[in-house]
C-alpha cells in the first residue's frame, strides 16, 4: 500500500473511530437508562449482556450490510423502538407494583436484557450503515471482498466498529453512576433517547427509497447544528435540574436532622 493510500485510511479510521464513539455513548445512555431500576449485581449482569449483544449485532450487522443499506424499513423500526421509549417513560410514569422478590427480580431482569438488546440492533445498524458511508470513499486495495466491500475498507470498517464497543463499555459503567448519584437526570436520559429517535427517523426520512427528506440532509450543516444544539442543551439542562434538586434534597434532610 503506498504511502498516500495508507496516510488516507489512516485519516478515514480516525474520523469513523470519532464517529463510532459518538453512537457508543448513544448506545450507552439508552442501555444506562434501562438498567438503572436493577440492584447493583443484576445491573452489571444486564450490562454485560447488554455489551455482548452489541458487538455480535455490531460484527452481523457488518457482514450483512450490503443488505442492510437497501433496508430503510429497519431504521424506522428502531427510530419508532427509541421514541417509544421516551414517551413511554415521560408521559405514562409507569407505576410499580410489589410482587415476590425472586420472581419480580426474575422478571425483571430478563426483560431488561430483551429491551437492552432491542436497541442495541437499532444502533449497530445506524453505527455500521454509518462506518459504511465513510469507508466506501476510501481507494479499494484489491486484497480481497467481503459481502462486495473491498478487503481494506472492511477491516477500517470492523476496526472502528470494535472501537465504538470499547469506547460504549466505558461510557455505559459512567453513565449507571451518574444517574444513581443524580435520580432525576433520568427523565433527561429519556429525551435524549427520544432525540437520538428522532436522529434515525431523519435518516430513514431521507433514504432514497423514501426520499420524503432529502437524501444529503443528515449530513448537512444546518441539521447537525441541530441535533448537537438541542442534544446539549437536555444534558447540561437536565444535570443542571438534576443537580440542583440533590442539593435541595439533601439540605431538606440536614433541616429535619
């Protein structure tokens, strides 16, 4: 591989390892959320299990995504998944009902991991639909194909991928923390997985089979402007709240004391 070819996948790897670990934590805030309810040892289980299905979704995903590309109707299900779960946690505030403990915990628990591998589909095909956009701009190196991808594009692909699962498993644990230390930052937890809804409706609006947005839409200025805008203000809004209610709470108890 010449040196301009390798300076230029080297460039593209970087960028997609960026890219990646930006939908990790994504992924991370969606799993964090759902296994908050979890006592301690089954949420590390759930985490676990949750991490695993990632990177199996993550590898299937990049075998299959000469057909997954065509696919819009997959994005929507997740988009649909992930606004669903936002809405259904701020308006509905589900009620908890007291059953056993062995079989609540149970039930509990697996459920979680289902939910927890539910999205971790919807995001493995938005992380490597993603990594496929950058790496079929790379020059081909002619070593071998894999699924019609060309051998040097697929391993910057898998190579970022794997990144992103890292990076996911670091910010996962990170994330569990902060919302154990601050409860209420959990209802902006949510509306930040209603926006990264929102995020893959905008990419399933604009695929060419559906063409309702348009087709260079996700990539351009104006919409990730907004995405970032509105993305940062509910996590710097909601750790503000959150933050200010703790310490509210915890004067309350030092009153009473």
């Amino acid at each position: 591989m010449e040196l301009s070819m390798m300076l230029e996948y080297g460039w593209v790897f970087l960028v997609l390892v960026g890219l990646e670990g930006i939908l990790a934590a994504d992924n991370a805030v969606v799993m964090a959320v759902m296994v908050k309810h979890l006592p301690e040892n089954l949420r590390k289980k759930a985490l676990f299990y949750g991490l695993l299905g990632a990177f199996i979704f993550r590898f299937a995903a990049l075998f299959a995504i000469t057909f997954l590309v065509n696919v819009w109707q997959i994005q929507a299900i997740g988009a649909a998944y992930l606004i669903y779960l936002s809405v259904h946690h701020i308006i509905k505030k589900k009620e908890k009902t007291k059953k056993s403990v062995e079989n609540g915990k149970g039930q509990s628990f697996w459920m979680t991991v289902l939910k927890v591998e539910i999205a971790d589909i919807a995001f493995a095909i938005d992380s490597m639909l993603a990594a496929v956009a950058l790496a079929v701009t790379l020059r081909p190196t002619g070593w071998f194909q894999v699924g019609g991808i060309d051998g040097g594009q697929f391993i910057v692909m898998l190579l970022g991928g794997l990144a992103g699962v890292v990076i996911m498993r670091f910010a996962a644990t990170s994330f569990v923390k902060l919302l154990a230390k601050y409860p209420t930052l959990e209802t902006a937890a949510f509306l930040i997985v209603g926006w990264v809804g929102v995020k893959l409706s905008v990419f399933t609006l604009s695929h060419p089979n559906v063409s309702i947005l348009n087709e260079h839409f996700p990539e351009s200025t104006m919409w990730k402007l907004t995405f970032w805008t509105v993305l940062i203000g509910i996590a710097v809004g909601g750790y503000l709240i959150s933050k200010k209610k703790a310490i509210h709470n915890k004067q309350s108890v030092n009153l009473y004391n």
